[in-house]
C-alpha cells in the first residue's frame, strides 16, 4: 500500500511569496492577502510530484508535506 501524504503550512514561517500556488493550484488558493489556504484532501500518486515541487520552491520552507494520518 503506498503512503499517502497532505499539505502542511506554517502561518508564521509563510511571507506570502505564492510560488506554491503557482506550482500547485489543484490544491493550493491564496486568502485576499495572497497567503496559502491548502486542501485537506491527501495528495494523490497524479500529483505527487508536483507537491513535492512546490514544497521545495517555498523560499522560507513554510510548507511541506506530512505523511496523512500523523495527527498534526
């Protein structure tokens, strides 16, 4: 069985810079002040990879992703 992931955003870390957005807009809106809002939904196999891209580009490291079911 693979293991599934979702999205994680450190409101104090985020300065609002949106590149995640850009990189994953299936599942991730920016508020009126341009910070992320992200699905709760787990990151399926399709988009995997390109959560892992916006993660990566997050030039103040304020997303990531956690495995699904860890509790936080």
């Amino acid at each position: 069985m693979a293991m599934s992931y979702r999205l994680r955003v450190n409101p104090i870390l985020c300065t609002g810079y949106r590149m995640c957005a850009e990189l994953l807009p299936e599942r991730i809106d920016l508020d009126d002040w341009g910070f992320p809002m992200v699905d709760a939904r787990p990151i399926g196999h399709d988009l995997l990879a390109h959560a892992r891209r916006a993660v990566a580009a997050c030039p103040r490291g304020a997303i990531e992703l956690v495995p699904d079911g860890d509790g936080r």
